[in-house]
DNA sequence: GGGTAATCGAGACGGTACGTCATGTCTTGTG
DNA sequence: CACAAGACATGACGTACCGTCTCGATTACCC
C-alpha cells in the first residue's frame, strides 16, 4: 500500500526543473541518453523526488511536452474558408517538424515509449494526440461525404505521415505534405466514392 | 581496426539456435525481457557468439524475421481482377495481426529499433517492408490516376492502419480494415480529383 | 573526476558481510577462486557496493585480514627474559601457519597481489607486516652489536622462512625454525663480527 | 587419454617466436598483460600451438628464462680466495637486478606462479633457483662453522633479499647488499655460535 | 616421389569474470 | 513531510581471455 503524496506540499520549483532539465537533455543528446539519474543531476534534484511524482522518463517527457502546449494556448488551424490551403498548412508544419532530427526527438520519445506500455499509450493519445486530431476533425466537418467515420478521415492525413517518418520510405518535403493533402481530400470529397 | 570475422567458418547450428531463441523468448515474454543474456543463455551460445555477428537484439529479431519470411516464400498477393477484395484481403489480413499482442510483438521491436537507430530503419525498410509494399504497389499498378506518387499511394493504405495500432486510436476490426480500403480507393480511383 | 563516496553513509552490514565472505571462500576454496562476483552473491550485496569502497579483491582480503588482527589486540611477543626462547615461540608460530595450506592462503593472497601493485605492497606493509616486524625488532633491543640496523636484523629472521615457503626450498617445521632462530641471533650476537 | 604431442614434429620456429614474444611483452608491459592471447598474436601463431607445448604463461616465461640462462652458460661465482668480496658480488648483482622494474619483471612473474601453484613451484626451485643457490652453497663449503645446515646458510643470503623486494621493506642498495653479506657470514662464521 | 598423419596459423566457439551503468528502493539529515 | 543526496541490491551491458574445437595449408616421414 504506497500511499500516494501530498499533492498540496509538492514543490513547484522541483517540478520544473525537471521538466526543463528532460526538454534540454533530450534536445541536446536524444531520447536514449534521457536517463533519470541524468535529469535528477541536471535539475539538482534527488531521484526520489522524481519517482515520487513520475513513473518513468516517459511520463516527463510527456508532462513537460503538455506544459508547453497548455503555454502555446490549444492548436490553432485558420479557417480562410480554402479547406486545401488550411490542411496544407498545418500537415506541411507537421512534416517539417518530423524531418527535422532535434524537434522530433520528442514525438520519438513519446512513440517508443507508447509501443512498450498501452496506458502510456492512451494518455499520449488523450493528452497530445486527440487535442490535434480533433482540430482536423472540426476542420473537415462537413466537408466530407457521408458515411465516413471521421477518425479514420483524420487518420488519412496523419497516417502516411507518420509511417514515412518512422520508417524512412521516403522524404519528408512540402511536396510530400501537399501531394498527401491533396491525395486525401480527395478520398473525402463528396462524390468521390464512384468514379 | 575490429577486423570482420571470418563468415565461412560460422556456426549454422548457433545461429539457428540465436534465432530461435529470440522469436521463442519475444513471443513468450515481450520484447522488454529479450536480452542479449536470455538470448545466449536459451540458446546455449556464448555471448560473445552473438556480439560476433549482430549488433543488437534488434538486429537479432530483424534476421529471424527476415529467415521466417524467405523460408515462406515471397508474399503473395491474390489477383481475381477484383482489385478492392484483393486488397481487402491484405489489409484485414495486417490489421488481423497487429490486433493480436502477440503477434505484433514482432512488429513492435522493429518499429521500437527503427525510431532509435536510422540505419536500422533503413535495414528493416528494405528487407522487410520494401517486399510487402512492393506487392501492394504491383497490384495497384493501373488503377491509379496520373500524377500519384506509387509510394504515397501504398502509404495511404498502410500509414493510418499503422498510426492506429501504435497510438490506439481506435479498434482494429474487419470493419475498419474494409472502411480504410475503401477510403484509400476513393483516393486513387480515376477522376477522383474533382468532385 | 569520480567522486568519492560518502563514508558515514556507508552500511555496516555490508561492509561486514563483505570481509566475511571474502575470508570464508579463501579458506574454502583458495585465492584463485576468490572473485569479486562470489564475494558478491556470498555476502548478498551487490558488486558496485564492493568496488565502491574496495579496488579489488586483494584489498578485501587485507581488510579483512586487519580487521581480524585489530580485533585479536596488538600482536604479543613474550619477554620472560630468555630472549632465543621467545624468538623461537614466534618463529615456530610463524613457519607453523606458513606450513598450513588453509592458514597461509592469506598470505599467499597478499604477497601475490603486493607483487602486482607497489601501492598495494605498501598497504600490506604498513598495516600487517610493519606491527609484526616491530615486534620482533623491539624484543631485540639491546642484544644486538653496534652498528647493525634494526631492520635488517629483524629480516633475517623473516626472510628465509618467507623464502623457504614461497619457493618449497625445504620443510617448514619446527626444527627448522629453531635453526633459524638460532643462526640469526649468532649473527647479531656482540661480538660476532670476528671470529 | 589426450595423447601427448609428437615432439620431433615441433617447429622450432614457432617455439622460438613464443618464447621471444613473451619476453618481449613481459619486458614492455608487464606481467598483468602477459596473455596467451597476446603471446600468439605477436608470434604470428596459432593458440593451440602454445596450449600443445605449454600449460600455461607461466611455464612460457620460465622455459624463455632457462633458454636465456642455458644461453648464458652456468652462473659463474668468482673465487678470488676473499670469500666475503666474492659474495659481495653476487648478492650486489641479485640486489641490482631485483631494484631494476624492467629486469625483476620475470622473477616476479615466477614468484606469482610459484605462489599459484605447487608444482610450478618446484619446477622453478629445480631448474632456475637451485643451480643459482647451489655455487653460493659450494662457495660457502669450509667456511661455515659445523652443525649448520648449507641450505639454511644459503636461505641466509637470499631470503632477506627477497622479502625486502617482495614488500618493499627498504632501500635494495649496495650498502644493503654489503651489510647483509657482512651480517650473514658473521652467523655462519666458525666460533659465532657464543660470544 | 606420392600418401598420409601430424603440426601449424587462424580464429569461432561456450564459458567465466570483469568493471560499468541505470534501475527503483531505502536511508539519512535539512528546511 | 517533501526534499537533496546518494548508498544499496539487482540485473544487463559489452569486453577480455580462457581453454577447446575445427578448418584448410604446409610439412616431413614412410612406404
């Protein structure tokens, strides 16, 4: 029975430190040298007080990516009323973030640790996924011919981005964002499902 | 200067017994609990045996995989002329795997491995994955509109299929598989560009 | 710059199930067989707790050895005013335990790793064989002719025995320790230096 | 029943290359980095060819060593008629070659052995101490007054020698060598056994 | 002078132990 | 009681050598 600690006494200037100290440790040397022992050294921070709050290096990762969204305000995708010049926006922002090695760093820290642990998983995906996803899915809404579950619409864009990325099939260009945009509006648009 | 060793002489006996091992141990216990020690100890192999020949437990499951794959021949891909019940086919038949813990066990550590060394993704990519999208990009051949990337067009298949598993973002059922199918279609289909 | 560890912090219980195993594997089954991962699983610690605090196996043994020593009280040599008879009772002692497989295999320990590193000789110097040394060197104040220094005339009484065992020149036993006894002090005896 | 080797079929040339070899790494590094590993790969031979022979580094550095002394022809003592100059001479020589780092390397590598196993122990003592030993002993015949065992006498030159070698009790100079020569003839000296 | 049996260089093999690293837990003051 | 500090038991890492083994390729002796 490890019963679980006063929140209330939890000490801000601790908790910070160790998110910054996991942003700038996994920046600087990636996910692999992302060690607790490392985060506590870098934060000056005893370990304890680490697994007092966190599970694994994962969860900061996690924590510190969510601290910085909530910062950035929720996503915002324009809405210029041009649903293909919207979309290519945002997939062309992600792409670039994905073919760049240092800022992706994080999105790959985030995918291992979700293939080793499924709850790890489900608040990756509640917590950073879902808030993303779902501003495509308004974005898309009705916009897209019926019968289409508006998950797997959505999927078609993210998708192909992320398998290109974590399995190198191919360059991650605004050619590419815009070629997959275009690729999956199509599967969408009314009318699309007879040629 | 770590002079290569000597290929002709290895042990074909030690390296079926590696490969074994590993597929025995990651189908019983996970990829988290395949060690380089469990390998040689349920081998009965020195470590230094598999130092010798692989880099890493990722390398070792790559080759065991790649062996069980040639011993089964080339993937086939069915052609009744009925291309979207052929590719359903394929995609329920993936989907069907994934779904199952244990069998994407596998899939797991390459997909793990690929997102921690780059050369490693290039290995799995053109030994493993390379075949299997070649087959779907085979079949698709002719019923694509002009001006579609081959690659993007089997990656729209794939990628969101992918995108689920790992992130959980939603049930992997026939269902899905044959809603995908269909989406991917409505995407390549000729005169699909404008509604 | 490896910092050193904190001694007040360190477990006695540790420290001492560490000397205690050390001692009972020599006894049991030599120095040869004396590693660091035996004492390890015998002392239920783990091995870092070892090198922490030790460099190697030879320290152990030499703490353990001192720690032995300490405990027993400074080494007693008997003054009853007959001196040759109490420098035999220390030299049978002596060639005794020298002559004893089990007992000596400390010794053996010692002078192997003394001969592999200086500082490590210096250690055993100082701590073990400079307190015996001295003993001897005391008693034989005032029996010795001018001009003789204190400690070569105390390594003639060491010497050859230590010689005799490490290179099995001869039998250890009481007759010979008697002759020793008996030969040295003829050498350091007032008026010896001429015939 | 490991058949013992056909020893008209040996190869000089290799015996003589491990021999050099051995020689040449024990002066260069060491004892300590003396492995059978390193002796094969700088005689440009095979392991097996060094385990055919030999049981272990041991006996390598002690057949390189008798080689050399057999080279060498037999230890020569002088006998000018001034039994305490000649000895002088001898124990003054040992002394040099013992403070020598380089030159005591071997003697060192046998004492470790000799200390690791009983047989090579008496391997040593026969083939490379006793010849040495033995024109001390006959040098010393007619000068020792009766009743005193010649191999003790002996033991009275070296074993102190060697005891402040082995754990560096003090200096290993020229005026040690002469006191000890000087205290060693004045116990064998006929009469020293009363004031 | 060809057949054959051993030694030879080379090095892969199953092992053991090494010394290091990080894990997650526990302990010891301090604020 | 949270905290910084860090010692602890655990367990895997990747390396170094061990001593045995197997592989052609020279030998060198015998018929």
């Amino acid at each position: 029975m490890p019963k679980p600690p006063d929140a209330t006494r939890r000490s801000e200037r601790s908790r910070t430190a160790i998110l910054d100290a996991a942003l700038a440790l996994i920046t600087e040397s990636g996910y692999a040298a992302l060690t607790i022992e490392a985060i506590a050294a870098r934060a000056g921070v005893g370990k304890q007080t680490i697994y007092r709050w966190w599970k694994g290096r994962g969860e900061i990762v996690l924590d510190a990516l969510a601290e910085q969204v909530t910062a950035a305000g929720p996503p915002a995708l324009p809405d210029t009323g041009d649903l293909e010049a919207d979309l290519r926006l945002v997939v062309r922002a992600t792409v670039a973030e994905l073919a760049d090695p240092k800022l992706s760093e994080i999105t790959r820290a985030l995918t291992v640790e979700s293939l080793t642990s499924e709850s790890f998983a489900d608040q990756v995906r509640d917590r950073i996924l879902r808030p993303q996803l779902d501003t495509i899915k308004d974005r898309l809404r009705g916009h897209v011919r019926a019968g289409i579950d508006p998950d797997l619409a959505v999927e078609l864009f993210v998708g192909p981005m992320y398998h290109r990325w974590m399995l190198r099939t191919g360059p991650l260009t605004e050619e590419y964002a815009d070629a997959l945009v275009d690729l999956a509006l199509a599967a969408l648009r009314p009318g699309a499902d007879r040629g």
